[in-house]
C-alpha cells in the first residue's frame, strides 16, 4: 500500500485507496486479541505542495478479543480516522509541520505500518462482553454470570485471616 510523493504532486490528482489487509500477524502473541482481521481500508492521497502528500480517510477493524472479566470472547468494531501529513527529503518548515508531518528519506512511501499502528491504538483497554459483566469467581473460577458458586467472596482483612489460622473454630 504505497504512495508515491512527488508523482501525486505533478499530477495534481488525488488517488484512492481502497484496500482489506490481512492483520492476523500483527496480533500474534498477543493475549487481549483472540482473532482480527482484515484491516479495511479507504485513503485519499493527494499532493499538497512539492515533497508533501496529505493522505486521510478511514480504518476499520473487527476483532475478537476475551472479556476483561470473564474471558469470554467480545465482537469489538473498531472504526479509526486516519490524517496524516508526509513530507519527502527535506525539513519542516515551521513548528506546525514539524509537530505534524512524517518525515520520510524516501519519495516512495509504504503507508501499511502507519495504518496499522493508529488503529492498535484505537483498541479498547478494557473490552466487556456486558456493561455488568459480573465476571469469574476469584476462589472456584465460575463464570458468575451462569449463576452464584456459593463461595464466600467477602473480602478479608489479611490481619484477621492470619488470626482465624491461629484460632481455627
Ligand atoms: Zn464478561
Ligand atoms: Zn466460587
């Protein structure tokens, strides 16, 4: 998926890009991620001066990723806008650009790593499979949603723990 900076300029057309990338790999080893994938995307390229190329439109993703609390596996719909300045061979101008385009040594430009780390950003820190989700019982595992286990779950000073070891009964 690669631009080409100085070509979008001379031509003075925007070019569209319309791609599904396969973003099974990027997620590999990671726990919080049980299945992703593809990486829809749709990006306008266009020159907006010499060596410079805005590129902006939409990311979206669908993954599969465990519940925070009772591991059960969550749809999470994840739709990202995408922005961003590239600048070819030499340097910003202002601090403005500076702050806000990417540097690139190169007129050719593969735009995949840039796609796929705003939307690895984008990805719920805690994913929920219900707003209420009563999660898994700390001392037998159940799922609580399915039902009480009948443990005591009330939490217990660790000083008084310690006493109840000493004097059982
Ligand atoms: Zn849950
Ligand atoms: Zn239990």
């Amino acid at each position: 998926m690669k631009i080409h900076v100085h070509e979008l300029n001379a031509s003075g057309v925007p070019r569209t890009i319309r791609e599904t990338l396969d973003v099974s790999g990027l997620f590999k080893g990671r726990r919080d991620v049980i299945e992703a994938g593809p990486l829809r995307v749709e990006l306008r390229a266009q020159g907006v001066q010499e060596g410079v190329a805005l590129v902006e439109g939409g990311l979206e993703l669908d993954l599969t990723m465990p519940c925070s609390r009772c591991l059960k596996p969550v749809p999470v719909h994840v739709a990202v806008p995408f922005r961003e300045h590239f600048i070819v061979g030499g340097e910003p101008q202002t601090e403005e650009e500076a702050d806000s385009f990417i540097p690139s040594a190169n007129n050719e430009i593969d735009l995949t790593p840039y796609v796929e780390e705003a939307v690895q950003l984008e990805l719920p820190l805690v994913p929920l499979c219900a707003e209420d989700c009563k999660g898994l019982c700390p001392e037998c595992g159940k799922d609580l949603n399915e039902g009480e286990c009948g443990c005591d779950r009330t939490p217990v000073d660790p000083r008084l723990a310690a006493l109840k070891d000493l004097f059982p009964g």
